[in-house]
C-alpha cells in the first residue's frame, strides 16, 4: 500500500471517531441533563408576623388526634411531613390530616439518613411515601419535602430536586419535643426564639409527650404577639393546590405556561431554574395555581392538514394558539404534523376576520417572533401566518416583516429605570418584570447577545 492512500484510510478513520466522539458527547450530555437541586428553606423571607407549624410524623402517630384537635379549636392549618410507614400504621389519622386541610409533606418511606443511601433508594424512598400518601388521601405531598434527621448534603439536594421536590423545608425553632421535654420548655423555646416567617418543627410521635399540652399555650402567645398562622405552601407563596408537570418531548417553558395559563418566569422562580432555554424530558415542573388546564372551549371543530400547513397558520386561521392545538391533539412536537392529519381545533372554529391595518418592521438583532408579537400587540401565530414562516424560531436580521394588527406599539413608559443583573436573571425574566420586551433592552443598552449578560451590568429600562 502507498503512503497517498495509507494518508486516506488514516484521515477517514480519524474522521469516523471525531464523529462518533461528537455523537457520543452529545448523548452524555443530554443524559445527564438534571433539576436544579432542591433549595434549602430554614425561614420564609418576610417582615409580617407569620409563623409555620409543621410536625414531623414517624411509625406511631400517637398525638395526631390531640394536635389536630388543638389546630381545629384555633382554625390553624398546619404542614404534616408524613412517612410512608406511618401512614401504614395510622391510615385514619393521615386522612383526618388531609381531610381538614393541612398541608402535606414528603418524609421519606421509612426515615433512614438520606446522606448514607444510594439514588435508587433516595428515588424509592420518596416514591414509595408519595404513591402511599396519595392514594391514602388523594393529595401529592409535593413540591416540598423534609430529610429525616434534618441530614442532607449537595447530592442529596440534587436527588430531591431531580425527583420533582424543589423545596426541602428544615426550621427556625427546633423543639426538640421528640426527647420528652415538658411543655413548658416548649413554649419557652418558641417564643425565645419567634421571628417573622419561622418554621417552628414539632412531632406527632409519643416521645413528643410534652407537645399535645404545649400547643395551645403557644398559639395562644404568639396570637397574643400578633403572629397568624400559615403553611409552608403560605409561607413560600404557593398554592395549596399546586401540582407537577413531567416535561415531554418537544416541550419549551413557553409552550407549558401558555398551557397552564401561567408565565415563564412564575415556572422558572417555583422550579429554581436559571436557564429557561433549557429543560430535559422527563423532568418534573411544579405549576402554580390550580394546576389544571384552561377549561375546553364550549365548542371546537376538526381539520384535515393539507400539504404546506403548519400549527402556527392553522391556529391563525382559527382564531386560537399552537399551544391549544398541541394540547388538544396530544401533540408533542409542534413542528411535526402530516398531510391527512385530522386535528380537533378548539374554540368556536370560525376563521379569524382579517386584520383591519398592516405595518412592516424590520428585524434588528436578538430580536424574536414573541418580542415583536408583544411589541406589536399581536400573537406569534398571526406574524407566521402573515409572513408565510413555516419556523417561528428562525428569523433573520434585516428581514421585513408584515404586522397584522389594527393598533399601534404600547408608548413607551414615562420614566426611565436603571437595573443591577443578578445570578439567575434573564433578559426575557427582566423584560417581563419591567412590562417592555428583550428586543428594547437590547436596542437601549446595545447589547449583542441577548444570552450574555453579567452579573452587576447596569441595564436601562424605558
């Protein structure tokens, strides 16, 4: 063989692993793709005087009955960290905690030191106590969860976070109730150290023998301060009604918050995450509110896709969204749909009348669809189907684009603010808070990359 052709076997194997290493790359990266790890929560960040009560409940449940009691006299709500082995052993009790409406709370299945066990008995753990609490109660113990014996560590945080719980609650005051202090150095412990928004820990169990005797004297006192009584839930501003989402393929944050009849940066604060470009399959969002859909329309109607169609125009010419569409249809990637395709169309299935004004504009860098759509007062769907893009994520700078709307951009504010950027700000996040779109900061601070911001830079916001 000569030395030419040993060069073109040589550079083509070479080339046969670049590829296979890139590939290979590729799918360790998206395998490890994960949560953001559960955030610590000792103490809620408030000024009014709110306290949370939670009770940790072990194998026996012997108190429940008097602390629900006491909570019921005084019209408390409460957060119970339940165990799967005591709602095994004391089935009635969790039910009576359901039923009068406090909050539950994951504790683990059987409570072993989370910082001594492997991720598939961390994962089992909070799944075998979630599957028994939820059908004990017909109610999620998530987003939040507390570890047992207080033991946690970075791993720990990321396998909680993973497992769709972005919350792990600890406490303020601990009352140390489970060695069999008496009640009156309960009290004293909890109101030597009140503070607005504290997370005070108690136990259900008959070694908290001084707590039963203890709560009342303490409601009553720190009533007395002006103190009211909240849920983690409360505590943390969420609902008590909040559920989860497990995200699908083809899924964005945006797609989901129209969905759920919610926004970007609500979803991103509830789930800790920084980056709202990037979610994986298969991780578990908590959603706020109800946690239910938008209620169907009143009346919907069917379509047959015909060669050239695409959501975006079709859901134009319905007068509705991609979002609904997709959710409609079951639809996972709103980029694939096929000629024959019978699609159920919500809402009323009229056309939507064309648009009494059209102006053009110009695209400038960074700008996107949804930027110019708020801008313009328009939908994403009306500007695709106006300017015939089949790719709502592909615009180019200098393109012209039709507006269809019949009113003009919202004016500008009357004021001007400066912004400080902080870890885990977004230009998207910013421009939310501040009612304007990522498009005009850019174009006030000049920015190049709407992804590249750092912490401290000082943004104008008109």
């Amino acid at each position: 063989m000569n030395t030419q052709n040993r060069r073109k076997i040589i550079s083509k194997s070479v080339g046969i692993m670049i590829t296979f290493l890139l590939v290979l790359s590729s799918i360790l990266t998206f395998s490890t793709a994960a949560a953001a790890p559960a955030q610590t929560i000792s103490k809620g960040t408030t000024t009014e005087k709110v306290v949370a009560l939670t009770f940790d409940d072990g194998s026996d449940g012997t108190n429940i009955n008097n602390i629900l009691q006491t909570l019921s006299t005084h019209n408390i709500k409460a957060t119970f960290f339940l165990t799967g082995t005591g709602a095994n052993n004391h089935p009635q009790s969790i039910r009576n905690i359901a039923n009068q409406g406090h909050q539950l709370g994951n504790h683990s299945y059987s409570h072993p030191y989370f910082t001594q066990i492997s991720l598939a008995e961390t994962q089992s753990q909070l799944q075998r106590a979630e599957d028994t609490i939820v059908q004990l109660t017909g109610k999620t113990t998530k987003p939040i969860f507390r570890p047992p014996y207080g033991a946690y560590n970075s791993t720990v945080l990321q396998r909680v976070g993973d497992a769709g719980y972005p919350y792990s609650i600890m406490w303020t005051i601990d009352t140390i109730d489970w060695t069999g202090n008496s009640s009156s150095d309960i009290v004293a412990r909890v109101m030597n150290r009140i503070t607005p928004g504290a997370i005070v820990l108690m136990h259900t169990g008959a070694g908290a023998s001084g707590t039963p005797a203890a709560l009342p004297t303490m409601i009553t006192r720190l009533k007395s301060l002006g103190y009211r009584f909240v849920t983690i839930n409360q505590l943390l501003n969420l609902t008590s009604s909040t559920t989860t989402y497990t995200v699908k393929a083809g899924d964005t944050l945006y797609a989901i918050a129209l969905k759920y009849n919610t926004t970007v940066q609500r979803l991103a604060e509830l789930n800790n995450i920084t980056n709202t470009s990037l979610i994986h399959v298969g991780q578990v969002l908590i959603l706020p509110g109800s946690g239910s859909t938008t209620p169907p329309p009143s009346s919907s109607t069917t379509y047959t896709v015909k060669s050239g169609d695409t959501l975006s125009a079709i859901a134009s010419r319905y007068n509705t969204t991609v979002s609904q569409i997709a959710a409609a249809n079951n639809i996972t990637n709103v980029n694939l749909i096929i000629v024959g395709q019978v699609l159920t169309i919500p809402g009323t299935g009229g056309t939507t009348p064309p648009p009494s004004s059209t102006i053009t504009y110009t695209v400038k860098a960074g700008d996107t669809l949804y930027a110019i759509a708020l801008r313009y007062n328009t939908t994403v769907s009306k500007i695709a189907a106006a300017n015939n893009i089949t790719n709502i994520d592909l615009i180019r700078v200098g393109q012209v684009l039709t507006i269809p709307t019949g009113t003009s951009t919202t004016p500008p504010p009357s004021t001007t603010v400066t912004y400080t950027v902080k870890a885990g700000d977004t230009l998207y996040a910013i421009a939310i808070r501040y009612d304007t779109t990522v498009s005009k900061i850019v174009a006030d601070n000049n920015i190049s990359n709407p992804n590249l911001i750092s912490i401290g830079q000082k943004l104008i916001i008109r």
